[in-house]
C-alpha cells in the first residue's frame, strides 16, 4: 500500500516567483519518493521596485497577485491536501510588504509567510543540502544566492556551526543597492570561516549556479570548481546583453542576473579558496515540500 499526499511550494523571490506541485509517495516500508507534477516559474521581479523605491508598486503587485489567485485555482484543480507560501528578500524589504500579503490574502484565499534568510536558508538545505554534505570529515560552506539576499550556512561534522545573511542579491546589485560595507562584511565573513575551517567545500542553490552548471555541460552529480565560474565569466562579461541571450540561449530574465551572480561565486571562491562546488539544484520550493513531508511523517 502506498500512501500518496499532494504539497504544493510558492517561493516568491526578488527577482522569480516558481510554484511546485509534489506528489509525495510513502509505501510499506516507509520509503519516501518525491515526484514532480506540476511546476511554474514567473519572473515578476519584486526587487526591481523595492530596492530602488522601497516598496511594491501597483503593476507587480497586480501581477503577483494575478498569479496567486490562479495558483489557488491549479491547487484545487490538483487536489492540494497542503500548501505553503513564503515571501524572501523583497518582501521582507518593501514597507508595504505586509499590506500586499493582507490584500493577497482576500484575493486568492493564499496565505504567505516573510521568512527570515536564515529560514530561507535553512529550507533550502532540507530539500537535498544535508545528502551533499554526507562526509562528516569534511567543512561545507552551503551557499544560497537570490535575488536580493545571499545566505550562507557552515556545517562541520555534520553539525550546523554558523550561519549569515547578506544583503548582497543579483537584482539588488544590478539595481546598483549593494553598499560596500556590505560586501566586505560579506568578505570578512568568509574571511574568519577560511581561517578557521580550510578547504570548505561547498553546496550551491539558486537559479543562477544551476543555469552555470549546466552551460559548463556538467552531469548531474559533477561538480564545478573556481577555474569553471573564472572561464564563464570572461567569455560572459565580453559579450553584449543580446549577445548572451543569443550565444547562450538565455532567457532575457536570466542573462542580466547571471553576470553579478558570477560575482558573488567568484567572490566566494576566491576568498574560501573553494576547490569544489556542489550543484544538487534544489531550491526553496523544494525545500518547502520537504518541510510539509516532514511534518506528517
């Protein structure tokens, strides 16, 4: 007998909203099998407006609100036993953020949760962090970049030792509203983390390092090492925004934030003296669906 529930994910990011359906299968023996059914992603961009005016303008907000009351319909539709929606940097950043979440609310019956980057974090390493940094004999430094936020968790010995939270985010920085006393907070971070732990490897998430680990043309489990992001980001940062998108095949939402992204994991990596990154290309819709599986079992 195999016991089937169905979860639903929302993660409204600053720059992608991405809704996930899961049929989440348990049988006899109480082995778990997670399995796609439906997923959407819409590149609504809330950081565009917060982090340079501080709040969410009408147009996004009726653009995400447009896509929450059709996803309560495709939740329906799906039979949606349970849901979970959380709100990251932008949100949590706009002075309106509550009012929207409020007007959402009586729109599509959809209740959204502000989560902290360290939560944001934390859900992210449920959904396949935690298999990654299985060598309890090694330092893993999880590194998960966003739109508007890069949070960064170290685990030794299979233990969490310590974690931050930057505001250092693809959108931010093409919005030119990352301050340098950000970035080299974020530096100094990395810097104690270097000093005390060598030779950290590391687990990335986030749109961007998947998108890169499949432009290098790496397998599944492959992993990318420093000289790989140095190589891209030459041969992306001498290429025009059109050039990018026709070279590479990307989406016009994608090829802008992969070129401050990259300088985030080079960032990384250089002052981390990183030796092998990690892609298990999860995120936080994945890590919600997690999170509600773990829950019941």
């Amino acid at each position: 007998m195999v016991n089937v529930k169905t979860f639903a994910a929302i993660d409204i990011g600053s720059n992608a909203m991405r809704f996930l359906i899961n049929n989440v299968e348990t049988d006899a023996e109480n082995v778990t099998e997670f399995k796609k059914v439906a997923y959407m992603r819409i590149p609504i961009r809330l950081g565009e407006d917060v982090f340079t005016q501080g709040f969410i303008g009408e147009d996004k907000f009726n653009r995400l609100n447009e896509a929450m009351i059709g996803i309560s319909y495709i939740m329906k539709a799906y039979g949606v036993s349970n849901y979970m929606a959380c709100a990251t940097s932008a949100m949590r950043d706009a002075w309106n953020g509550e009012q929207i979440i409020e007007k959402i609310l009586r729109s599509s019956g959809i209740n959204i949760n502000i989560i902290s980057g360290n939560d944001e974090a934390a859900l992210v390493f449920e959904a396949g962090g935690a298999d990654s940094a299985s060598d309890k004999s090694k330092h893993y430094l999880f590194v998960d970049v966003g739109g508007g936020s890069t949070e960064v968790v170290l685990y030794s010995n299979g233990q969490k030792i310590s974690s931050g939270s930057f505001l250092i985010g693809t959108v931010r920085m093409l919005a030119g509203k990352v301050t340098d006393d950000e970035l080299n907070t974020f530096r100094g971070w990395l810097g104690n983390i270097n000093e005390k732990y060598s030779r950290v490897s590391v687990i990335a998430s986030g749109g961007n390092i998947n998108k890169m680990h499949k432009l290098l043309g790496k397998k599944a489990k492959e992993t990318l090492n420093h000289s790989d992001l140095i190589w891209l980001n030459s041969v992306m940062t001498s290429l025009s925004f059109e050039e990018r998108m026709h070279r590479f095949k990307l989406n016009e939402y994608r090829a802008d934030v992969i070129i401050p992204a990259l300088k985030i994991f080079l960032t990384l990596g250089e002052v981390c003296n990183v030796e092998e990154i990690f892609v298990p290309k999860v995120g936080l819709a994945d890590g919600i669906i997690h999170h509600l599986a773990n829950k019941i079992s």
